[in-house]
C-alpha cells in the first residue's frame, strides 16, 4: 500500500464536500500535451499559481492526482492567519530585522491576496473576520501581551487586542482559558468552496485542468511530465504536492513530514448557542502544542479541529476522536450531534517555515507550510508567477531561508520525529 493510500482516506465524508458550491469535474489526462508550465496537484499552490501564472499569460496545464481538493485544501480548518507559522520575535532573533520584517508583510499580504481573489472573482466561501487566540497555561497569557506589545512597536501593529482571564466571558463561553488575543487582521473562510472558485477563475484565464491523472515520473529539458496514460511536454514545472508528495521527487521528500489532523462538524446550533460559542464570529484557536481550532460555518455549525496523529492511518472513529477536545473547551455541547468527521494530510518542516525552491532551473517546488498553508500556499502561486516572470526576489527570500532535513530520511524520520510530536502533545495534556 502507498503512503498516500494510507494516509488519506478517500472517501472524505467533509463538512466542506457536503457544502461545496458547485460541483466541477475534469478528464484525465491521456495522448501528448504541451503547455508554457505544468503544475502537479490541485490544492491553493497549484490553483494559485495556475491562476496567477494564466493572468500573465502563460498557457498552464495542471495535473491532479486525485480531484480538485483532495489535499489538504479542501479539508482544513479554513483559518485565514497572518504572518508566518513561526512567531516574529523568532525571525527576527534568527534573520535580522530585514528578513523578518519582509517576511511578516508577505505575511499579511497572503491574507490579502485571498481577500482579493475572492473579491475579484466573486467567490462565495463564508468569508469572516478576525480570531480570537487563547492561552491554555497562564504563562501564556503573559506571551501574548508581550506578542501584542512587541508587534505594535516594532511594526506599528495595531489590530491585536489582550483580553484578561476577567474579561474573557467577552469573547467566549468557556472556563477552558486564561487569556486571549483578538487579532482583528485575520481571516476564515470554506476552504473548497475558496478551492473551487480559484479553479473556475484559473479556467477561465485559459487554466487545462485534468484530474484523477498521477504524474508518476517527469525526466529532460523541456521537461515531459508523465501519467500512466499520457504525457505533457512543459518549459517549467511546478511541484506542488506538499504532504502527499510520496516518492514522487526524492530530492525533496526529505524536508517534510506528512502528519494527519481531525476536523468535525455540528449539527447547525440555535442562533442563541452559536453566540454563546462564538460570540465575535472569528475563527479562534489556542496555545497546545497539538492546537485546537474552531470556527462556525456559514450555517452555524461548529467546525472544530482537534488532535492528530503521526502513523500511517486515520483514526476509526474521527468524530469521537475530535468531539472530546471539543468538549473540553465546550462542555455545553455534549448533546450536541456531530454531524461530520474527517481527516487530512499536511506537510510540516522541522523549523516550521515554508519550504521553497528549485531541483533543476525550470523545476520549481513550494511545500512544507507547516498548518499555515490557507494564505501561505495561496500567496506562493503569486510569488512563483513573479519568479517566472523574471523577479526572483521574494521567492528566493524564502527559498534561502534554511530549511533542515528530517534526520534520517524519508524511511528514519518517523521514529524520532514522533516520539518529539508525542512528548510536547503529552506535555501539552498533564
Ligand atoms: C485537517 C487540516 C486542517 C488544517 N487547517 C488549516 C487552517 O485552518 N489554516 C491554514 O492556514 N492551514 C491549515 N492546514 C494546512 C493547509 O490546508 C495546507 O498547508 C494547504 O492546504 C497546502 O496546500 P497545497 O496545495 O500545497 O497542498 P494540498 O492541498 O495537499 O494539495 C496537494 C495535491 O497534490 C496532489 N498530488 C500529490 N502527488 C501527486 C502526483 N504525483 N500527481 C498529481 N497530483 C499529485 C494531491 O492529490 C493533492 O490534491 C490544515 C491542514 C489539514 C490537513
């Protein structure tokens, strides 16, 4: 069995599948095809920078092993966040100011670009603002006034508010917390209703879309990207695999890790238990290390994100895995039906920044966002369309940034890294 058979069970019985907007399907791929760029994979890498890349007038073709969404874009929590995965005052004790800073308005920027395609392309997708961030140790409440205090004087940062453990009934109904960050900048959305209609504008600026077509192999200059059952000959190639890369480039398999993360959905909730649960309407999230995120859906059902696991396999019974860390923040809702469960697979890096850059000169790879990928991996289909088009700067401002292999490699990484990721959950719970 493959890792990916194993890792992503197919039939996804998603929240967001139940609810997608309009159904799309494309063929697959078969005979000879030649494009400007072939991109590998369908989720917000792929689609984005197919999108972008079309805008500028290149003839795309995307291949998609699976369906559009499949990934991890189709099944996340559909947080919106700004900056990057790693907090600022870690970039900028580990990169100088420069980089840091550059790095936290590409951060703000990604949500911006998602705002914007949605605007532009009129993209139904639930889109709400803000998140609230909870502290689940006391000593974290202290943290986020420090974040708080520090992103407003060194970058004039001022849609972040601390909201003490006495105010808190504000902004939740929970005595889970000690403290809480409002973060008014960032954002949340359905992420395959944000998927599908990045695929309708990537079509109709002239995007080829094929799907249930895996790339199995691609060799030579221009490169031939091929599928069991056809080929596309391309000037450039576009990697964007992320967790469910397998075996496909050894070359860069070894900087990520794949893990599982557990979705579930309510049944709707009565307007009144839904402003009890959320009463600002964001999305909201706290400090474990396995971190637990929520958020309500356009219809009041309450999508909670809870648990992973580091093997090979799902979970038999996702809805009551998630359903007891949603019941330590939300008591209230034991009686609640959950209606939905489901999985997903992303790509996490060691030091938990993104992983960019090139095999070959025409080979380009983005991945590894590290559960950040909503705006990060939407705003690499932007960075790569200027990178091709000549402005290598920020691309490679992220492409240098250093990323380390798993020790042991793709068979070895396992034991090590899961006994770490096991240790800070556990520390995480007692
Ligand atoms: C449960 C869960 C919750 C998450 N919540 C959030 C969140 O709230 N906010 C946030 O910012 N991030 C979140 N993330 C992370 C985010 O979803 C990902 O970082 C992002 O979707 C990655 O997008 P991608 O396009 O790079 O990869 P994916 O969406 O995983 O797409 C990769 C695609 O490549 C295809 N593919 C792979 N190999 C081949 C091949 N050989 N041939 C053809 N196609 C191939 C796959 O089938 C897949 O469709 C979450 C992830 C999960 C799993």
């Amino acid at each position: 069995m493959s890792i990916l058979e194993c890792f992503s069970e197919n039939d996804v019985s998603s929240y967001y599948s139940a609810s997608a907007n309009k159904p799309m399907a494309f063929p697959s791929l078969c005979g000879d095809e030649a494009a400007d760029i072939c991109v590998v994979g369908a989720g917000f890498t792929g689609l984005s920078s197919a999108l972008h890349l079309a805008e500028k007038g290149y003839k795309v073709i995307v291949i998609e092993a699976e369906t559009l969404g499949f990934g991890a874009s189709g099944r996340n929590g559909g947080h919106v966040g700004i900056g990057q995965r790693q907090d600022q005052q870690y970039l900028e004790d580990k990169f100088g100011h420069e980089v840091a800073a550059t790095l936290w308005h590409m951060g703000l920027e990604a949500v911006d670009t998602v705002k914007e395609l949605i605007q532009k392309h009129l993209i139904k997708c639930d889109l709400k603002h803000g998140n609230v961030h909870f502290a689940h140790r006391a000593k974290y409440s202290s943290e986020l006034e420090q974040e708080i205090a520090f992103l407003d004087s060194r970058y004039g940062f001022d849609q972040l508010e601390y909201v003490p453990k006495e105010r808190l009934s504000e902004v939740i109904d929970s005595d889970a917390y000690h403290g809480a960050m409002v973060d008014r900048a960032s954002k949340h959305l359905h992420p395959l209703n944000f998927l599908l209609g990045m695929a309708a504008a990537a079509v109709a600026a002239g995007v080829t879309i094929y799907e249930n077509s895996r790339v199995t192999t691609y060799e030579g200059t221009p490169v031939v990207v091929k599928t069991s059952t056809g080929q596309v000959t391309a000037s450039e190639m576009i990697l964007a695999c992320n967790g469910y890369i397998e075996t496909l480039e050894p070359k860069i398999n070894g900087y990520i890790m794949p893990i599982n993360n557990f979705v579930l959905a309510t049944e709707p909730l009565s307007d009144e238990l839904a402003a009890q649960v959320a009463p600002l309407d964001t999305s909201m999230s706290d400090s474990r290390f396995v971190i637990n995120y929520w958020k309500l859906s356009g219809d009041n059902r309450l999508i909670f994100g809870g648990g992973e696991n580091y093997r090979r396999g799902f979970p038999s019974d996702i809805k009551g895995f998630v359903r007891k860390y949603m019941l330590q923040v939300y008591p209230q809702l034991a009686n609640t039906k959950i209606d939905y469960g489901w999985g997903g697979t992303l790509a996490i890096t060691l030091n938990r920044l993104p992983h960019f850059g090139r095999v070959e000169d025409n080979i380009w790879y983005m991945q590894g966002y590290s559960g950040h990928g909503v705006p990060t991996a939407t705003f690499a289909g932007k960075l790569i369309a200027e990178a091709i088009t000549g402005k290598l700067e920020r691309f490679d401002l992220i492409a240098n940034l250093p990323t380390p292999k798993f020790p042991g490699g793709t068979l070895l990484r396992w034991p090590g890294m899961v006994a770490g990721m096991l240790y800070y959950a556990l520390r995480d719970r007692f």
